[in-house]
C-alpha cells in the first residue's frame, strides 16, 4: 500500500527559518529518510518549493506501519514537524505500470470509498 505522508511545521519549528536551518532534529530527520529508502520504505521524499513544508511517499503494509514510521521520525518526536497521513489509490502509476481504462463508476465500485 502507498500512503502520502504531507510534513509541515510542528509546535517547535523555528519560525522565519526554512527547513534547511531547524539544526540536528532535521539531520537526524534526514539520516532516519535515508534508512527508510535503504530499506524500501521510502519511494520518494522531499521539501516542497519554499521548503517550509514537504512530501513522503512510503511503501507500506498497512496505515498502522506508515504510522509507526512517521512517529519514530526524528523530526517529529523532536516537535520541529507534524505529519498527516493518507491511502493512496493509483489509478496512473507511471512507476507501478499502473493505467486505467475503468470509467468512474468501475472504479468507485473497485475502490470503494477510500
């Protein structure tokens, strides 16, 4: 399963102070994104334009795997980032091969209300 993972600015970021300049929480933060592509979790990850704010794609078995994930983050347990977690349902997947010809209502009735 693929859950977005959408970082923004937790209760003990420094304001005025891009993602680039939150000290140690954030290179831990990044040494942690690293193992997680190391190891096959992590299929994409990054700040967003302005770098106050960013994206993670993990490949995962469940929400609850993702969950634990993103809580062990340092970032996160540090307070610099919150996150919020979402399913992801491909429909286009350049990378999976993914295409469909379904129209919505095969779809809905495939992916239900996720």
């Amino acid at each position: 399963m693929r859950v977005i993972v959408h970082l923004t600015p937790g209760p003990n970021w420094i304001d005025g102070k891009s993602v680039y300049e939150q000290g140690e929480p954030m290179d831990a933060h990044l040494a942690s994104m690293r193992r997680r592509y190391d190891e096959g979790s992590l299929l994409l990850g990054g700040p967003y334009e302005g770098h106050h704010a960013g994206i993670a794609v993990l490949e995962v078995n469940d929400m609850r795997h993702a969950t634990i994930i993103m809580n062990e983050d340092p970032g996160v347990v540090a307070g610099v980032l919150v996150y919020e977690l979402r399913q992801h349902v491909s429909i286009f997947d350049a990378f999976a091969g993914i295409r469909t010809d379904a129209n919505v209502a095969q779809l809905h009735t495939t992916t239900g209300d996720l």
